[in-house]
C-alpha cells in the first residue's frame, strides 16, 4: 500500500509539469512555483494536516488543473469528511485524465475510490410540489443544492441530514432525512401557500378640536354684542320717556304736538321689550361662552389600521 502511494505521488509530481497540457501558455516561473506548492502540499496531506494540503493544492488547481492535481483535492476532501465533494473532485479527475494514457494509473485509482466512496453513502432523490415549486430553494444540512443537482438522485453520507425548502408565497418546509449506506430514499415536498398577512394596527395620533372653544368665543362675543343693544335700547328708551315729560308737564301736552308724543311714547314702548329680550341673550351668550372655553378642546382617537392591498397596504378606520 505504501509503494503505491508512493508511486502515485512521484506520477502526481511528474505530471504536473510533464504534461504538454501545463506547457502550453504557461510561464517557467509560474510552474516551477506550483511545483514547490504541490511537494509542499504532499508533505501536508502525508502528515494529516488535509485542511492545509487542501488549499494548497487548490492553489495549484488554479494555475492549471489536470487530473494528478484533482485526485489529491479529492483525497484531502475524502480525509475532511467532505464525501460529496470529494466524490466530484474524483470524477473531475477522471474526466480530466481520460485518454491519457500518462494517469492511467491516476484515473484508475480515482474510480476505485468512487466505487469505495459511493458504497458507503445512500441516494436521496428530491421532489419539490406545490406553491412556487419552480423558484424553491432546496437545501441540505445548510448546503444550497442547484437545479442541476436536483434532476438526478444525490449521494449523501449515512445517517439523518436536514432537509429545508423555502419558495416565495409558500409555508417553509423542514425535515429530517435518514441515508442508509447503499440505500435509496425518495423524498417528496409539498409546499403549502403561505397564510395572508394578518392586519397590523397603526398607532393613531388623538386628534384636538377646538370647535367647542371657537364656539365659546362666538357665544361670548355675541352676548358682548346683545349687551351693549341693550344698553342702547335702554339709553333711548329714558331719552324718549324724559323728553315726552319735559313736553307735557304734569301729563299735559300741548294739542299741536299730539301726534309727535304719541310716537315718542310708542317708541319707549317698543324699546323697553327691546332691552329686555337683548339682555336675556347678553346674559346666555356669555354664561355659555365662558363654559364652553373653560371646557378647552376635546379629543377624539379614531379608529384605524393597516391592511395588505394589491400593490401595497390600505388604510381603513372610523374617523
């Protein structure tokens, strides 16, 4: 096992600069610094250190991937746990080395770590139904899978894995997935709509009025106005009864005034109902007008909420 491994490595180091593949568009500089990457990556993975043999290897995947390169991601994925990962970076190896008669060994030893691999993991199979299934977003153990992925069954490690399915206008589903190694496990998702939105009840401010004060100065400024008619009528009124009794000394009148007193008496007449009546109206007007004020303005708290509408939110109450 240990001069296989061996054997792999020197293959792996070989090929990563043997090959024409790298040569082509390739600087010296570049691949001699891949090279020293790629030794330092092997000491790394030999070590345990996997986390690091990882990154590293990456680093030279990105200056040009070829199978040799893939097959140790592949093996540092698979030491990390990472099965499903690793399982596509073995299969990207052997894609990238078909043909070759160079890896053989490589691609050989890739598809054997598949098979070993995928013995140990089952096959979930995903069916999304129901509200929105077509924009859902399917995710296992926090893993977005794509929609690539979701059209043939998936290979997961063994044991129970989280299934959430989330869509727009559509009840979140989540779930528990128990994988059997070489098992198979159908899983369907019905999506239920969403409930709609109850209504959310917006703070309303009171609102003042001050009619009942404006209503009070009104009043006040009218009984103002009815107690100084008052006072007119009643001005006039003795005006006209001592004018009548300075023309008619003791109740006597002179015949050629008698229709002029006559008049002047009608009117002292008239005026003194006159004056009564505008004090009445003085003395309410005023009475009323300082309650009102003394009351001050009122408020009132309309009822009101916020409802969902087409194209937005409504607003609705009793004002």
């Amino acid at each position: 096992m240990a001069s296989l491994r061996s054997h792999l490595a020197c293959l792996l180091c070989a090929g990563l600069l043997a090959s024409p593949t790298i040569a082509r568009g390739q600087s010296s500089d570049a691949l001699e610094h891949a090279r020293a990457v790629f030794d330092d990556a092997l000491k790394d993975e030999q070590a345990g250190r996997s986390d690091v043999a990882l990154e590293k290897f990456r680093q030279v995947a990105a200056v040009r991937d070829t199978a040799q390169v893939e097959f140790r991601v592949a093996s540092c994925l698979d030491a990390l746990g990472r099965k499903r990962e690793a399982l596509a970076a073995y299969e990207l190896a052997v894609r990238l080395g078909r043909g070759d008669a160079q890896v053989k060994d490589v691609v050989d030893a890739a598809n054997d770590r598949m098979s070993k691999l995928a013995a140990t993991m089952g096959k979930v199979e995903i069916d999304v139904r129901g509200a929105s299934a077509d924009r859902a977003e399917v995710r296992v153990d926090g893993e977005l899978l794509t929609r690539e992925e979701l059209k043939a069954p998936l290979l997961f490690d063994a044991g129970p894995h989280t299934l959430e399915v989330q869509a727009p206008e559509a009840r979140p589903a989540r779930m528990t997935v128990n994988v059997t190694a070489g098992g198979r496990a159908p899983v369907s998702v019905q999506l239920a709509p969403a409930p709609a939105p109850a209504p959310v009840v917006a703070p309303v401010v009171p609102v003042t009025s001050n009619t009942r004060r404006d209503v009070g100065i009104a009043l006040l400024v009218a009984g103002g106005a009815s107690a100084i008619g008052a006072g007119v009528a009643l001005f006039f009124r003795h005006d006209t009864i001592a004018a009548i009794q300075a023309d008619c000394p003791n109740d006597t009148c002179p015949r050629s005034r008698q229709s002029e007193i006559e008049g002047l008496r009608t009117t002292a007449l008239v005026l003194g109902p006159v004056a009564w009546v505008a004090a009445g109206l003085a003395v309410a007007g005023l009475a009323s007008g300082i309650v009102l004020i003394a009351l001050g303005p009122t408020k009132t708290s309309p009822a009101a909420w916020l409802a969902p509408a087409p194209g937005g939110m409504a607003l609705g109450g009793r004002f």
